[in-house]
C-alpha cells in the first residue's frame, strides 16, 4: 500500500531498504527513517496537544522510541510510528494536569507570534485545535489524518487498523459534532449581540 503525506520522498521499496538496514543497526538508515517521518508525527501530535513546545517534545520521544524499537517492528511502518505516536499523546495527558483552555490558548499564541508568524493563522490553528481537542481521541485521530495529513480513506484504515466503514463513520461523526460546535458557537455569539 502506498501511504503519503504531502511530499513523500521515499517509496515502498526504499522504506522497506531503509527498514531492514535499520534493524541491522545501520544509523544512516535510522537517521534518514527519522528525517522521513519527523514532519508528518509532527503534524499529528501538533493539533492534539496543547503548545508547541509539547508537540516538539513528544515528536522526539516518538523518534527515540522508534529507534529503541525498530527491532521489534511489524507490519506497516506508518501504522507503527502513527500508533507509538497515538499512545505517547495519551500518556501525556495521563500523567499532566490540563491548564484551562484560556490559559493555554493564550500562551500558545504569545509563543507563536513571538516567533514571527501571522496572528490570523495562528488563531485559526489554535481554534481547530482547540475544537479537535473535545472530539474523542479516535475522532481525533481520523480528523488528523484525513484533513492535515492529507491521507485517504483506505489509507487511514490501515493505519488505524479498522475497516474502510468504520473510519468513514467515525469522520461521519466527527465533522458532525464539529458543524454542532460551530452552529452552537454562532448561536451564543448571536444571543449575545441581542
């Protein structure tokens, strides 16, 4: 199966090369593994987490992961990488207490406008993030994959492991409650004006 994400600079065949280099401790091969996948964990674990700094943070502890446990891999790569990917976002709110959301969202775009980036677009990410953050985490998952990393249907049911149905059901689920929070959003702005 071909699996992409925006520039997709390896195929099946140079990843499966690159794989079994990397079981056989060649670090050039885990390094250019790493490199490969760094961006599209990155974006995943982005809109999951509260700030920058956190996203950054778990993308690196994905990478030490994969290379502590590149032995042990089976099956699809991205599969693998995504699902280490999915459980080191869980652990991160098991063992961290949540700030409030106006807190975070505040610091969040403090930090990104500092970094020189346009305020617009960094309120219009905070706010899809903001509004992923109270989907479940499958919903989540789907989203992300679907819509910022840019893979199909099937794809996604690969690396989630569920059938073609069920992602469709679970995005079928997620975009609802999504249009809900939106045209509840719109509803209380509108009270408000009266």
């Amino acid at each position: 199966m071909n699996l992409k994400s925006g520039n997709k600079d390896l195929d099946d065949e140079e990843l499966l090369q690159l794989l079994n280099r990397a079981k056989f401790n060649d670090s050039r091969a885990l390094g250019k593994l790493c490199v490969h996948f760094y961006s599209k964990i990155y974006r995943f674990i982005y809109y999951r987490v509260n700030t920058v700094e956190d996203a950054e943070d778990l993308t690196s502890e994905v990478c030490l992961r994969v290379i502590k446990s590149i032995h042990e891999q089976k099956g699809s790569f991205y599969a693998w990488i995504f699902r280490i990917a999915s459980n080191m976002i869980t652990d991160h709110y098991r063992r961290r207490v949540v700030r409030s959301n106006v807190e975070s969202v505040g610091e969040s775009i403090e930090e990104m406008v500092d970094a020189g980036s346009k305020q617009s677009e960094l309120i219009e990410q905070q706010n899809l993030r903001q509004a992923l953050r109270r989907l479940t985490e499958e919903q989540q998952e789907v989203i992300v994959l679907k819509f910022i990393e840019g893979y199909d249907t099937d794809e996604i049911a690969h690396l989630v492991g569920k059938s073609t149905g069920a992602v469709r059901a679970i995005q079928f689920r997620a975009l609802t409650a999504l249009r809900n929070m939106s045209d509840m959003e719109k509803f209380i702005e509108k009270d408000r004006k009266i």
